[in-house]
C-alpha cells in the first residue's frame, strides 16, 4: 500500500468517485492502479486531470460470485488487478462484510484518461477486471493513494459528485 499524507479524513470538499465494492478496496489499497469506465471524464470535467478525488465505496453489497469471477480473472498473465489482491478477496469470500461499504475509503490523484484498446494492443493489459466489459472503454489511472484508517461514511452519487466530509 503506497500511504503518503494524512491516515484520517481532513475537512475539505473534493470531487469523488463511487466504485462498487470489491473494486474500490482494491483501489484504495493500491492493487488496481486503473478505474475503468465508458466514458471520458474529461469530457465534462477536464481541470480534474492531475488532481486528487475521493474513492467511494458503493452501498451495494459484495457478490461473491463477482468475487470469484475477479479471482479467476487474476489468473490471466496480464491482470488487472496485483496478485497482492488475492488473500483479501479470497477472505472476503468468507466473510462478506469484510469490505467497506457506503464510505469514503481515501484518495487518489487522478491521472490522464487513457483508451482501453490503447492497453489491451500494449500487451499492458488483457483481461478484464469484471464481466462489465461494456463499461470498460476508458482507463482512469489512481496514483498516490492516501488510505483513510477509518472510512468516512457517505451516501454517494453517480458519476463524479461533490464531497465533502466536514
């Protein structure tokens, strides 16, 4: 886990991003360095490039189908997500509460979007990280993950949302 900065919540309002759990600890935990998405967030906020978001956990509860699914997919040779990741999904199929939902999880600085395609040709990446392939036309990178010690509690939106845990 990269941990630079704070280990709790300081005030301040940033833009964040709601990621359905597992996926979301795995981000915060530095394991999946790219959120992907069908859309370009420059398209709509191009100042965000470069700047520091909060990664939200979803409220909707882990399927450990999904999780099952994400660890089969691990055995690609070019996953998506550090095989770092493995004793925590595999601990989560036991214990399904074990990720944090319906919280802000920490922070990231968000990178330039990239085209999928552009990675998959690269040979950087091959294999999907879910079976939403529909939504994986855009690679966010994450970088510099600062880790909150304890998840902030937050609704979330859709989309990139304003945020604030003071």
């Amino acid at each position: 886990m990269n941990r630079k900065g704070p280990a709790v919540a300081s005030p301040r309002r940033l833009y964040a991003l709601t990621v359905w759990a597992p996926w979301s600890s795995l981000i915060i935990e530095g394991w999946k360095p790219y959120e992907f998405r069908k859309w370009d967030y420059r398209l709509r906020r191009p100042d965000l490039v470069g700047q520091r978001i909060a990664i939200h956990a979803g409220a909707r509860p882990v399927h450990n189908k999904e999780v099952l699914d994400l660890l089969e997919r691990m055995n690609g040779k070019h996953s998506r997500v550090s095989e770092a990741a493995r004793p925590f999904l595999v601990q989560l199929t036991l214990i399904p509460g074990l990720a944090p939902l319906a919280a802000v999880l920490g922070t990231a600085v968000l990178g330039e979007p990239i085209e999928c395609r552009q990675l998959f040709s690269s040979g950087t990446l091959t294999y999907p990280d879910s079976d939403r392939v529909e939504h994986q036309a855009w690679a966010w990178p994450l970088r510099d993950i600062e880790r909150f010690d304890v998840p902030v509690p937050a609704r979330g939106a859709q989309g990139l949302w304003s945020w604030s845990n003071a």
